[in-house]
C-alpha cells in the first residue's frame, strides 16, 4: 500500500440514503402538487432491480446492521448497491459502482455470500428540490409510490431528516400512505398475500 493509498482510504466519504416512502391514493393530484411546488418529474426510466440478502438472513429477520446488495440495470447500465440499514429500513449507510457485465455481477454476488431474494421492475420520474431528490415510482405489482430522499454524512440522525422529509410530504396534501418497508418486502407480501 502506497502512502497514496492510505490517502484516498482515509479519504473516502461515507455517506448515508436517508428516506420516506408513501403509497400513492391519487396519481394526478401528486403530480399537480409537485408541478405546483416547482417540481419537474423527468421523463420515465425503467429500472430492473435484483435483491440480494445475505445467505443466513430471512424475512421477517431485523434488517438493522445487515448487508443488502442490489444490481439494476437501468438505460443500459448496471449498477450494483450495497446498503446497510442503520436506523431504520429506509436510513442506510451506501456503496454504489457501475460494472460492466450483470450476469458476471450476479455470480459474483453469490460467490460473496448472498442469495437472490425478489426482481423489482419499476418506472422512475425524479426531480431534485434543494437537497432532496423526489421520485415517483411505478412499481410493478404493488403500484404507485413517493419517494423522497437525502444523502447525509455518515453519523448525521436518520431519522430526524425522516421528519423534515415527512413534513414535506405532508405539505403537498394530498392523498398518502407512509410506507416502512422496502419495494421488496412490498412486493414478496404482495406475492403472499400478506
């Protein structure tokens, strides 16, 4: 390791996703508040996700402190994410790449210690105002849903940007539900029946 090493490790920024999600109740009336607040959806973008969890983890278990990868393909690109649930499902501590071979990726991910888990497919709008990112998702088999998103330095509260998140959410009044799962516990209760 070269002192140059040592450097860019001491240097890499640990940053943290923090989020809300709601279900949707009413489509237009959402975009009508966005478009009100000045918010300008881009056009949609499907999103092919992979879950994985690690071998060893089950529904059902805490998701707190554990290791979840995603690989998406998205415009022709793959993406693979690694988030750690810190506070809370939707406050996670994220690693994110772009390679160049997902099925090389998905091979790799299992030779790790990681199991498939649920594919999500979804079309994405998003926007940005100020520091949040805003996305509106179409989530095949469990509908329509709002996300609003911060990146945050490792160590700032999780859940005290929820508030202000949710505070927003709340503001545009309209018709929501807020939501504390993952789109793939949505969507393997869906498939359940739960």
């Amino acid at each position: 390791m070269t002192s140059s090493d040592v450097l860019e490790t001491a240097t890499t920024r640990v940053v943290c996703e923090v989020e809300v999600k709601y279900q949707v109740g009413g489509l237009a009336a959402l975009e009508a508040a966005l478009t009100a607040r000045g918010v300008v959806l881009s056009a949609p973008v499907v999103q092919d996700d992979q879950a994985y969890a690690r071998v060893g983890w089950e529904y059902g278990h805490s998701k707190i402190g554990v290791p979840f990868a995603r690989l998406r393909t998205e415009r022709g690109r793959h993406l693979l994410t690694v988030k750690t649930p810190v506070a809370n499902e939707l406050s996670c501590v994220e690693h994110e790449t772009e390679v160049a071979d997902r099925e090389q990726m998905h091979a790799a991910i299992q030779q790790l210690g990681f199991y498939p888990t649920v594919r999500i497919r979804k079309s994405r709008r998003t926007a940005m105002l100020g520091l949040m990112s805003v996305c509106v998702d179409e989530v095949d088999g469990v509908g329509v849903f709002l996300e609003i998103e911060r990146i945050v330095e490792a160590g700032e509260a999780g859940e005290g940007i929820q508030v202000e998140l949710d505070r927003f959410a709340r503001g545009l009044g309209v018709p929501l539900g807020r939501v504390i799962d993952t789109y793939d516990s949505l969507i393997r209760a869906a498939r359940a029946g739960v």
